[in-house]
C-alpha cells in the first residue's frame, strides 16, 4: 500500500501514515498541494510531502495555537492570520463575538482554493463569513504595506524546510514588521515546531530571535498524536500568559460563546508548563 512518510523533523525517526487514497494533488506555483485519506488520521493535507494537518486531530493544534493569544488580549477586534491555509485557525478565531474583523493572508490562492473545495470539515465554511478579509499575497509585502493595526497576529506558518515559501519568514526581519502592525499591547504567536528533548533546535531559534525583537517570548506546546511528536508555538506579548486568572479565561470564553473541544482554562495553565529537562527554554 501506500505511506505518507513524515521526515520533516528528522529522517532517521519517521513518522508513517497509511493512505488509504490520493483524493486530489497539484502542483501549483509556489509548492505541491495533495489531499489525502489516511487510514487512522482521515482526510490530511500535504504539502510538499509534509504532512500539515489531520482531519481527526487538527483541532488540538488549532485551537492550541489560537485561544491563548485570543484570551490574552482581552476582545481583540482586528485579527491578522499569515499562512491561511485550510482556514482552520481562521474557523477558531471566527468564535470570538468580540472580533469585528479578520484579515487572512497566504502567498498561494491555489492551495487556498484547494483547502477549500475538499477540506470542509476544516475550515467549516470560515472563509464566507462577513468579517473575513483574504489576501494573496507574501507575509512579509502585506505587513510592509498594510496602513492597519491588528490585536492579534497569528503565524501559521509551513515549516522552514529549504524549498518552503516561509523559509525567510523565520527572521528577524519578518519578526520586526509584525511588532510594527500590532495595535498597543497586541499579541503574536507562532507556531514553532517540535519542542522536545531530543528535538528542539528549530524552536531555540525562533525564540531567541523573538526574543530579541519583542523583548519577551513564551514558549507552550502540546502533544498532537498525528504529529508522533509535542508541538510548540511562541507568544511574544507585553503581559504574561500565566498571569491570566482561570476566572477571567473561563469569563472571556462565556462571554464570548466560544466552544472548544481542547482549549480550557486548565489546558491553558498546561500549556505553558514545561519540564525540568527543558529548562534551557528561556
């Protein structure tokens, strides 16, 4: 039969998926798009032959990667998310009453269109609401042009393998054009690779440069069982996630009539907790 082989982190420890079918596959101008049905995972998009999320787990990485920054600031309005993708974090954000609009941007409106024509149950139709503004365009080009401010800035970014088209959006560069765009006390986040005993060089670099734009970097992650491996994001902000109160997390979700199917105040306290072993994390 045939395997998805995911060797994006490290080739000698794979990470394999059975697929059952080859549901769609393009290569469009920027990168090679395919949908596939796994045998456990079900429907997943790939590009260039990584794995970039699974039907039946991608909530978890979603939501991990959204909620923290959208309760920290207290009813952001203006959302920006760079790398729309599937429209999944786009479908997460979308929850939140208090945003009046959301600015989506992504260099590949083929692998847009894609997304949304076979992955449904992902974006749950996002892309249609009213609030929603989508752009074609680089990352780095939009902030360096955009006239407008955002609450939230949310990077979810494809990996920085050498032929990917975020490759250069690891930098210090691009890492200073978001700060410039967020509205006073904005909040980033990033999606920021494996952070692992064993893996975790990806994220160090990251961070410290982060680090070095924003002053502060909080680094969080989870395990997302069809990555085989605990997920990491960033968030640069002026306040501390950890000094949110469950209270005020609980209150911001009620109020806002978000529902989540990971996302907690509890789960937001265990995000961030880190073991000992980790503690070159700072």
């Amino acid at each position: 039969g045939l395997w998805l082989v995911d060797d994006y982190a490290s080739t000698e420890d794979p990470t394999f998926h059975r697929i059952k079918k080859i549901i769609y596959k393009k290569k469009t101008k920027y990168q090679e798009v395919a949908i596939v049905e796994t045998a456990v995972f079900g429907k997943a998009l790939v590009i260039d032959g990584i794995p970039q999320s699974f039907e039946k787990d991608e909530f978890i990485y979603h939501e991990a990667l959204v909620h923290p920054s959208m309760v920290l600031y207290k009813n952001p309005k203006k959302v920006l998310i760079l790398g729309t993708g599937e429209g999944a974090s786009l479908r997460e954000v979308l929850k939140y009453r208090c945003v009046k609009e959301v600015v989506a941007v992504d260099i590949d409106k083929e692998a847009v269109e894609i997304c949304k024509k076979f992955l449904k149950k992902f974006h749950q139709n996002s892309f249609y609401d009213e609030r929603v503004n989508l752009v074609f365009c680089d990352a780095l080009e939009f902030l360096k042009k955009t006239e407008e401010k955002f609450d939230v800035i949310i990077a979810d970014l494809t990996d920085p393998y050498e032929k990917s088209q975020a490759l250069r959006l690891y930098s210090e560069r691009f890492f200073k054009a978001v700060k410039e765009k967020l509205s006073r006390k904005g909040v980033f986040v990033m999606q920021s690779q494996i952070l692992s005993i064993v893996k975790h060089e990806q994220h160090l670099k990251n961070r410290k440069k982060i680090k070095k734009v924003f002053g502060k970097a909080y680094s969080y992650r989870t395990f997302v069982p069809s990555y085989s491996e605990p997920w990491s994001f960033i968030i640069a902000s002026e306040r501390n996630p950890l000094r949110l109160k469950k209270n005020e997390i609980k209150k911001r979700l009620k109020e806002n009539k978000v529902k989540t199917k990971f996302y907690s105040a509890e789960i937001h306290f265990a995000l961030f907790a880190l073991p000992p072993a980790l503690n070159f994390v700072k």
